[in-house]
C-alpha cells in the first residue's frame, strides 16, 4: 500500500514548510489516473497525524479528472482509465495530458506568534 | 519516505552486500540531515517517533494565547452536510492571524529527482538499468537467474535485489557469481530511486553493464516510482489471469517490455495468449510482448536478443 509512505511524505513536506506554525488545512490534488486512492489518503492522514506538529489539521482533497490527447489525430477526450480508445480515430495510442499528478496546493497556517 | 532526503519512514529498509554480509539501514531513525528549503532556510531534522522538539521552532513560545489555537471539530458519518469556511470569508476564524500559503508541491518529485540523478549516472557509464516487476511467484527470479546463467560470458551483470524481508532471492542470484546487493524494504511495497541510488554507490557497476533490478513483487506500488531505469521489464506468468494487463493498466502501460513466463505450462491452465496480448497493446499499444519459459527454455533466444540489442544501442 503506497499510500502510507506518500502520506507520510505529505505530512514531512508540510511540516517543514510551515517551519513550526500550527497547521489547520491542508489542500491536496489528486489525479484520477494516479493510481493513488484519495480515501486512503484521508485514512492514512487521520492516523498518521495525532502527535506531530499537524495534529488537528484539515485535509481537503480535490480530485482531478483525467485527459488524453490522442497521438494520432490531437483529439483531447476525458480518460478514466489510463488509457483509451479516441472517440474520432480509434487509435488506442493516447497520451495523458491530465490526472496524473499529486500535489499539495496549499496550507494555512495560524502563527504561533 | 522523506521528501527532502528521500528516506523512508517506518519501512525500515536496509542494504545488504553479500559480497560481504554487511547490513547497513536506509533510514536511520535517530540520524539528523540537514535540508535547504527553496526559500534558502536550513532545516535540522531528523525521523522517527514524532516529536515536535526536533523541529525549529525560532519564536518565543511565552506569549499569551487569548484564543484557542484548536479550529476543529470531529467528523462522523452522521454530520449533516456542511462546509468548512474558506480564509477569505469573515468567520470568526479571520480574525486570528493565520495565512494561506501556496506551495505546489509535487509529492513525488523528490523521487524523480534521485531518479534523474540515477539515470545520468548510468547513462554516463553506459549502464543498461532495467527494471523487473511482477505479482509474487511469477517467475521472475528463476528468469533472472536463468539469463544471468546463459548471458554471463557475453555480458557483464550486477543486480539489486528488492525484497520485503528475506535474502533468499539475493542468495540464489549470488550463486551465479553476479555482485549483488540485497535491499529490504521491511513494511514497504515498492523500491524507491534513493534505495537504487545507495545500492549501486555499494555495487559499483562497471561501465557496459547490465543492471537487473528487481523490484518487489506487487503489480500496483512500484508503477509510481521512477528509479532512473532504461526500461520497465513486467514479468507475467501463464498461470495469473490473462486479463491481468487490464487489472494493473498503471503497470502495463509503463513497461516497455512483458515477458510472459511459464508458457510450458499453457497445456494445464485456461490462460489466452493472444487474448492477454491485446489487453496488454489495449493498454499500452507499444508493448513489446515476448512468450517464453525460464524452465524449459523456450522463447528465451528472444529476449536475449532484445537485451542484447538495448546494450549494443548504448555505445
Ligand atoms: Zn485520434
């Protein structure tokens, strides 16, 4: 299950980013072709945080849906799977322009001082 | 894993060179790094238990807290519907100094990152690194150790074997006389390019050489980790399902190369070939397929072709 060891990268990086600030949210991207499960995330977070500096903290996960453009004739279509037929072609020789990505957007943070 | 150096957290994954019987940990638990963050900040931190004294914290703690610093509230399934109040909105929130900062960060760049470094490292010295990956019990160390045992007079090899636990599979490959270096993973399901990038500073491997690494046995996890390899080998056998490429379309699309294992076997299980095939190119149509049998032999004669052909291409 990697969602435990990208959890726990998620949490590291926010941590060192908010350099000892209190964080209350946290804003996640997930693909829908990622091949990364946004409930387990959510799952992983909510154990994996009581007793860091995160304790607490919020994680809004907006999901991003997936995208192909097709290699032969530049149709771009919606995906949800890794890959596809294009619906003006059928090539089956797809890129993905979209859903792959995880990335923390964003944090907010209440200053301790 | 650790973003900024790239290490695991409670995985627990260790190296160990049977050349020498040496184990040393990929992440010790008490070691302090340092990290530059990219606005020029340096961090000291180390992994671990948490513990939030170890990280800086260079403001004064003694001021006086008129307000409950604790924004949250439980969630449970039977919570109405609601919303959580954006930062910009005037909630009594708004008035306690708290900021919204935009971080874009890619959670996996930092793996990518020791990925690039390991690909130019092996590109300089003209190091073929492939990647293998299959379900467990595929085949994929009697394959392995089958090619190394045909090719080693006309190839020069060295391997990392990944494995969550044992040395069992590292012991086999040692008994071809090819260097090896076992990296346990512990609780992790996957090898990352920092596990790779620590077993080749022990291997060493010469200029013109093939790298084998074999990756966990899990068609889901090591998709997501680019180790700097030239190619993505998935091994699947006959007695697996054959609509298996359909079911792990992550794995199957980012592999060059599929052997499918055990075809002495296709007389005794339901298992389509050609079925399997084009599920494979449905999902990545520029798979290269090749049907072989590490035991019997058969088919093998392509697959070394091809790894021959990829090492010829490197210089
Ligand atoms: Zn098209």
């Amino acid at each position: 299950m990697h969602e435990l060891s990208i959890t726990q990268t998620i949490i590291d990086t926010v941590i060192e980013a908010a350099q000892g600030a209190s964080v209350r949210r946290i804003t996640l991207e997930i693909g829908e072709l990622s091949a990364i499960l946004p409930d387990s995330i959510q799952f992983c977070f909510d154990a994996c945080i009581p007793n860091t500096p995160l304790a607490g903290a919020e994680l809004d996960i907006k999901t991003i849906p997936g995208r192909g453009r097709c290699r032969t004739c530049g149709h771009e279509m919606p995906l949800d799977m890794p890959y596809g037929i294009c619906d003006q072609c059928d090539s089956l020789a797809i890129d993905i322009v979209a859903g792959q990505g995880l990335v923390i957007l964003s944090m907010e943070t209440v200053p301790c001082a | 894993m650790c973003v900024t150096c790239g290490c695991s957290d409670g995985a627990e994954p260790t190296l160990t060179n049977l050349a020498t019987g040496e184990t040393t940990s990929l992440a010790d638990p008490t070691a302090e790094h340092t990290h530059t963050l990219p606005n020029g900040q340096t961090l000291t931190h180390r992994h671990g238990p948490p513990d939030n004294a170890s990280h800086a914290h260079n403001h004064d703690h003694g001021h006086d807290h008129g307000h409950d610093h604790d924004h949250n509230h439980p969630h449970s399934p039977n919570d109405p519907p609601h919303s959580h109040p954006d930062s910009q909105l005037p909630t009594p929130d708004s008035r306690l100094p708290h900021s919204l900062h935009t971080l874009e960060l890619n959670v996996l760049a930092k793996n990518d990152l020791i990925a690039a470094q390991n690909r130019g490292w092996f590109e300089g010295r003209d190091v073929l690194a492939l990647n293998l990956v299959s379900s467990p019990g595929a085949g994929k160390t009697t394959l392995l150790t089958q090619t190394l045992n045909d090719l080693k007079d006309r190839l020069s090899f060295a391997v990392i074997e990944g494995d969550q636990a044992t040395l069992h599979d590292a012991e086999r490959i040692r008994a071809t006389g090819c260097g090896v270096v076992q990296v346990n993973t512990g609780t992790g399901c996957h090898l990352e390019a920092e596990m790779v990038r620590r077993g080749v500073q022990t291997l060493q491997p010469p200029a013109h050489s093939v790298l084998m690494i074999e990756n966990v046995g899990n068609l889901v996890c090591p998709a997501l980790f680019d180790l700097g390899e030239r190619a993505k080998v998935a091994i699947l056998s006959v007695t697996e399902g054959d609509d298996k490429p359909l079911k792990y379309p992550h794995m199957f699309r980012a592999s060059q190369i599929m052997l499918l294992n055990k075809i002495d076997l296709l007389p005794y299980v339901s298992f389509d070939v050609d079925r399997c095939i084009a599920y494979a190119r449905q999902v990545n149509p520029d798979i290269q397929v090749f049907p072989l049998s590490a035991t019997s032999g058969e088919g093998l004669d392509h697959w070394y072709a091809w790894l021959l052909d990829q090492v010829n291409t490197l210089k």
